[in-house]
C-alpha cells in the first residue's frame, strides 16, 4: 500500500467515526453482556512467565595435573593452562593436539581432589621433601617404573581416598599447594568476562557408596587462604564437611556451597533422609 492510498483510507475511517458520533449513535454500538466473548488463555505455557535474562556456562567440576587420579594417568594439564582453555584461549592437550572452544566459558571452578592435592604433580617434579619420606620414595620409583606398577600405585592411592588414611601428610606441602590453587584462580579471575572460582573435591565412597562433593568458595584469596581444604582424610562423614563449611562462614564471613557429584554413584546413600541415625 502506498502512502498516498493509506492517507485515503485513514480520511475515511476518520469520517466514519465522526458520522457514528454522539451519545445516542454511540449506545447502538454497545455489547451487551452477554455478546461479549470471554478471552482465552494464552496458547503458549510461556506467556506471562519470566525467565533470567542472564544466563552463564560453565565447569563446577575438573580435575588437572595436581589430582592423583589425573595426573599419574597421563593428564598434564595445569590450572593455568585450564584457565586458558576455559576462557577461549588455544592450549596443547597432553598428547600435543591444538585445542580450542569455540565459545568460551563464564566461569570454571578449581575442583581438584583434597586428598594428597598436589601430590602427584610433586611426583612428577621429584619434590625432594615427598621423596625424602620412605613412602614417598616408593611411590615415585613405582611411577618412574611405570606399566601395571605404576598403575596399581595410582589406583592405590584413590583407594585411599575410601579408606579416609592417608600414607602420607605434610601441613606446610598442602598450604603451598592450595596457596598456588588460589592464587592462580586470583590471577585469572577478570569480574564480567571470566569468573575463575576456588575450590576442590571432598572424595570419599564409604562403602562403595560415591558421596563425592564440590566444594565452592565465592571468595577471593583473602579468605580462602585462611583455610585448608577439608577432605575426606579429614572425615569421610559429610556432616564433618557441612560443620567445616559453617566454620568458614562464621570465621571469615565468606560464603560456600557443597555441589554433589555423580550422585547416581552412591547407591541412593547421597539422598538419605537420615545421616548418623538423623532425620
């Protein structure tokens, strides 16, 4: 239609409501109630409901170099090259290939197990204060030898993780572990393009029962740091891990959620409605 037929048209609509105007004329030209037709519902579900508008993708759950189940099977993988790969940039996989997201993430978070963090890749460095202990001798000449030795040695150490004892424990080792953990969330952390989130993995399977949980801190390091992750050879019981968590809350006014993982692992133990004899 053009603009010169539109005009017209508009005139004419416009003459006939002046010649239906008045009082009188208007009345003829009211409903009664009951022509009037009741609306219907919306056809779409999705009418009047409101979604988020901002909605971010990510990972609450990955393992690199620094996790025994990781890093003695082949995974060479570092934080920061994990943080690099999340963020969309191009990293070598631990076979050599190039890779890259097509879309990068919002946000990763730094879930290693807590259990013997980092011992693995101080096997891989020859960590003289590991190798200065008579087990941590051991491990390293079975990972040096390598084949089934090796693998029963990394399997072994998982198997640790059940039994809640620890082979080997060494304070000052663990906080210069975790303090590279944060650090290295910290340095990659960009607030509005990248979230970069501490944490790790609390691993137990009491029984053969997966009660695996991520833990995520919402702080930056100078909270975090305050702390030490506690993992299952702290208490294979989750609700040691919960008392933890409000420990932290109350000491450092931070905040942290526990995520459970593979649930469908745990035998249906994860959504118990009693823990310890609790409801």
């Amino acid at each position: 239609m053009t603009k010169n037929s539109l005009f017209v048209l508009l005139q004419f609509v416009f003459i006939l409501v002046a010649a239906a105007g008045g009082s009188a004329q208007g009345a003829e030209w009211t409903l009664d109630k009951d022509q009037l037709v009741e609306k219907p519902d919306p056809y779409s579900p999705f009418v009047d409901q409101h979604f988020p508008q901002e909605v971010y993708f990510g990972d609450t759950h990955f393992h690199s170099s620094l996790s025994v189940d990781s890093g003695l099977i082949g995974n060479k993988i570092d934080l920061e090259s994990a943080l690099r790969f999340a963020r969309g940039e191009e990293v070598a996989t631990s076979t050599g290939q190039r890779v890259q997201l097509n879309r990068p993430l919002d946000f990763l978070v730094l879930s290693d197990h807590a259990e013997y963090l980092g011992i693995a890749d101080l096997l891989n460095q020859a960590h003289p204060g590991l190798l200065g202990t008579e087990v941590g001798r051991e491990w390293y000449e079975d990972m040096q030898a390598g084949g089934e030795r090796a693998w029963n040695t990394a399997v072994g150490l998982v198997n640790d993780f059940n039994k809640g004892a620890p082979r080997f424990r060494d304070p000052k080792i663990e906080r210069s572990v975790w303090e590279r953990v944060v650090d290295t969330a910290s340095s990659y952390n960009e607030p509005g393009t990248f979230t970069a989130l501490n944490g790790y993995e609390w691993s137990t399977s009491t029984g053969g029962s997966n009660l695996h949980r991520v833990v995520v801190f919402q702080d930056g390091s100078d909270r975090v740091k305050q702390v030490l992750p506690f993992g299952a050879f702290d208490s294979t019981d989750p609700e040691d891990l919960w008392a933890f968590m409000a420990g932290y809350e109350a000491k450092t006014g931070g905040r942290v959620m526990a995520i459970p993982h593979n649930p469908n692992l745990s035998n249906g133990v994860m959504f118990a409605e009693r823990v310890n004899g609790k409801k």
